[in-house]
C-alpha cells in the first residue's frame, strides 16, 4: 500500500511537470532522492521514462480531433493540413530521436544526478528571464500551426535535443527554441505537445524493451505499479495542460523562470548541506 501511494505522488509529479517547462525527468530524480520507490534501480529508471507515457495519452486525448487525419468533420483541405503537421512533427523529432538512441546509456550513467538537474534548472530558468525580455520588443510571425514550416520545425527539433539532459525540461527546451525563431507561445506550447507523442512513445518502447532484456520480465506488483503511474499522471496531464493553455493567453514564462532558479539553488544548498552533515 505504501508502494502505491509513492507511485501515485511519483504520478501527480510527471502529471504537472511534463507539461509544465520545470522538467518531468529532473523532479522525478530529486523526488525519489526524499521517497524511496521500493524497486530495483533498473525499474526506476524505467518508470521514470515509461510514466510518461500517461501524460502523453492525455495529449492524445485532448486534441484528438485536431491530431486526427482521418477526422469526418474536416474537409480534404484540413486533412491534407492535419497530414502536414504530422509530418512537421516526425522531422521536428529526428534529432532528438537520433541522438537519444546513441547516447541514451551514456546520459544516464554520467548526467542523472542532482548536481546536472540543479544547473539545468538555474541555466533554463534565467534563459526564460532572459528570452521573454528580449521577446518583448518582437512580434511573432508564425501565429497559427499552419504557418509553421518545415524548416522551423526542424529547428525547434534541434532545440529538443538539450532536452535530453536531465533539469532541461523538454517542453522548456522547445519552446525557449520556438520562441527565439518567432513563434508566438501558444503555437510553441501546442507543438511541443504534439512533439512528445512520438518522442516518449518511443523512448518509452525502448527503456521497456531494454528493461524485459535485461531482467525476464515484470513482476505483478511492478506491472501495477507502471499502469497506476500511468493512470495517474494522464488525469493530472489533463487539469495541467488546460492550465497552462489558459495562462499563456494572458502571461508569459517568466514565473517558471523564477520557480526554476529558486528550485535549482534550493537542491545545491540541500544536498551541500546534507555532504556536510553526513
């Protein structure tokens, strides 16, 4: 029972933290540093990744009509523009996807410790500060999901692969991207959306493929624990996304800027502390 309710808190996190640009990856390692999920490293690891795949769904969900090609309400013309974005969104994912393949062992080994997710959540955080001051004094040309090009999307793509650094936020990321190359907030939020479908499908595949190779299989209780993980952090992805639609209308990102920098010092001055102590 104390097991369940780890993951259901694990899953409120990625929920909330998936789609707001505070990264999903980096508050999942620093909160299993104060609750101790009871399983094995290799579990963790992947629990971490295949959670997300919960608020993922929720995309899914929530914009099916406007993702679905094959929609009966649209005409040929949205369609063919829903095909379009489809496309824009596979070649926005190829760095990324390239990228995390080769150097996914690697990253884990050498970058999933609080000392990286602390200076990725200052470095992010100050580049928020920095970049809606300059965007300020800018006028957005690429209002609409139907402006965006494929040469755009590209780069925003480009800008996702930092993500794969743990504190980066991918949604952080690939909106400071869009947002420097003249994409309005909304467009760059509701892309970065549609991104994580096929980047976390993926990822989620492998770390599950990589996880039955090296131990046989799941157990009953961390099988349950992977599809409440996912259950939660879908229902929470829903209250969070339409938050963070509603809020961008009227706000910027500075807020997540702040919220970053205090959480980034607040986990050096912790952990410094608790080296010293122990």
């Amino acid at each position: 029972m104390l097991e369940m309710l780890k993951v259901i808190l694990l899953g409120i996190v990625e929920g909330i933290t998936e789609w707001l640009p505070i990264s999903s990856t980096g508050h999942l390692i620093l909160v299993d540093e104060f609750v101790k999920l009871g399983a094995s490293e290799a579990f963790k690891e992947m629990f971490n990744v295949v959670v997300q795949l919960g608020a993922i769904m929720a995309v899914v969900v929530l914009y099916f009509n406007k993702l679905n090609p094959f929609s009966k309400k649209k005409s040929r013309k949205q369609k063919k523009q829903t095909i379009d974005l489809w496309l824009k969104v596979v070649v926005a994912c190829i760095p990324a996807g390239v990228l995390g393949i080769l150097f996914d062992d690697w990253m884990e080994e050498h970058l999933h410790n609080y000392v990286v997710v602390a200076l990725m959540l200052i470095i992010y955080g100050v580049l928020f500060i920095v970049v809606e001051n300059w965007n300020k004094k800018n006028t957005p040309r690429v209002t609409k999901l139907s402006e965006l090009s494929y040469q755009t999307a590209l780069a925003i793509g480009a800008f996702q692969v930092l993500s794969l650094i743990p504190g980066t936020s991918r949604s952080g990321a690939t909106i400071i991207g869009a947002l420097l190359i003249g994409v309005s907030r909304y467009v760059a939020a509701e892309f970065t959306f549609f991104l994580a479908i096929p980047v976390m499908f993926g990822a989620s595949g492998i770390k599950i493929l990589k996880f039955l190779a090296d131990g046989g299989g799941f157990t009953g209780m961390e099988a349950a624990m992977l599809i409440v993980g996912c259950l939660v952090a879908f229902f929470v992805s829903v209250f969070a996304i339409k938050f963070l639609m509603g809020y961008i209308k009227k706000n910027d990102f500075k807020v997540f800027g702040y919220y970053r920098i205090v959480l980034g010092v607040l986990v050096i001055g912790y952990f410094l502390i608790r080296g010293v102590l122990a």
